[in-house]
C-alpha cells in the first residue's frame, strides 16, 4: 500500500513541478514538491521508501532536462540517506526539523546551478534571488503540511 501512495504522490509532485510551476509561483518562485515529498517519506516513512522513492524520482526527472545523466537520482538519493542518518536523532514532529528540509531544497538548487552557470556574478545573483527564496518557499509550504500533520494527531 505505501508503493502505491508513493507512486500517486510522486507523480503529483512531478506533475506540479514541471507542469504547473507557473500557476504554482508567487512572483516567479515556486516551491519544490519532489524535495517536499523526499523530505516526508524518508522522515516519516521507513528509509528504503525514502531511497526507492528518490531514486525514481531523479531518473524520471532528469528525462525531462538536459543535465548530466545520473545527476538527479544522486542528489536526491543523498538528501533522503541524509535524512535517513539524522531522523532517529529529531523528533518527527517539530518544527525544527524544517531546518532539514530547507538544507535539502538549498543543497538542490546550489548543485543545479553550479552546472549550469558559468560565471561567478550570475551564480551569485541567482544563488541569492531564486535559489534561497525557492528554498524558504519550499520550507514555508512543509510547515503548512507538517502543521496539519501534527493537528491530525
């Protein structure tokens, strides 16, 4: 059963992430799901999920964008073993393991855009104008969804 939420809820990520960032974005920016969806089920699920989740993700990612091959199952293969070594380590449930999730959307961006920005004024303008703004996007929207979480409970 979880193979199978998983399966649903990667497709939406995919889904929103490379069909409907536009109407998703506050003033350019959007939030990352496929991070979101990582960040979740390698927290709150068992870690093989979060491993065999994100390595599909990252191929069926990189089909779609023309960088190296291999480059987005290994990043978002490291994030979830990542998440993986520190989750016994935090409490499921508090706010401050969003500090993770950011880590994670920021380490994403920075490896994106070190690929494909040649020169160092532009790397530093869209380190500070997209990537840290999409990462704290990223990070208010999984506050949202821990929120509701943990009123759940």
């Amino acid at each position: 059963m979880k193979i199978f939420l998983a399966i649903i809820f990667s497709l939406i990520a995919l889904i929103i992430r490379i069909q409907f960032r536009d109407v998703i974005s506050i003033f350019g920016i959007s939030f990352n799901p496929i991070i979101l969806l990582i960040y979740f089920t390698s927290i709150y699920w068992e870690g093989f999920y979060g491993l065999f989740l994100s390595f599909i993700l990252g191929v069926i990612y990189g089909c779609f964008f023309s960088y190296p091959i291999g480059f987005y199952p290994l990043i978002f293969c490291s994030i979830s073993f990542a998440l993986i070594l520190i989750r016994n380590k935090i409490y499921r449930y508090e706010y401050r393991s969003l500090i993770i999730l950011f880590i994670g959307a920021f380490l994403c961006g920075f490896f994106e855009l070190l690929i494909y920005t040649p020169k160092l004024k532009l790397f530093l303008v869209s380190l500070f104008s997209d990537i840290l703004i999409e990462s704290i996007f990223t990070t208010v929207v999984g506050f949202g969804i821990l929120y509701i979480i943990k009123r759940k409970q």
